[in-house]
C-alpha cells in the first residue's frame, strides 16, 4: 500500500493519538482508580475520548513542529 504524501501527516497524527490517548488513559485511571471491575470499560471510554480530543489537535500542530525542527537543523521546509 503506498501511502499518498498529503496522507502523511494525518497518518502521524492518528498513529500518534492512538498510542498517547490509550496509554495515558491507562497510567492515569490506573493510578488514580485503580483496577476496580469495571476499570477496562473505564479504560475504554477515556482512552476514546481523549483520542477523539487528541488527533484534531495533533493534525494543526505536528506539521507545524516538523517546520520548526527542520528550521533548526538547517534543511530546507517542505
């Protein structure tokens, strides 16, 4: 599957969402509930709604990292 360039980005975003709102969501209920019965319907329920939250987010503000970081190393933005 090739990935189309203008995909890229959202890509990053959604990718990056997935692993930072189910793993935040998991340190955060866990160490603040507990593992209580219902901890993974918990779980489940923030982990989708800081994804929802997160990725929108992600998409305005990767791109905008990605140019400052290539400003600082020298390389021409894209």
């Amino acid at each position: 599957m090739v990935l189309p360039p203008k995909l890229i980005g959202p890509a990053i975003s959604m990718i990056t969402g997935l692993i930072t709102s189910t793993s935040m969501s998991f340190v955060g209920l866990a160490m603040n509930y507990g593992f209580q019965p219902d901890f993974a319907v918990r779980w489940l329920r923030a982990a989708a709604t800081s994804y929802v939250v997160i990725v929108p987010m992600l998409v305005i503000v990767i791109p905008r990292i990605q140019r400052f970081v290539m400003r600082q190393a020298g390389m021409p933005p894209r």
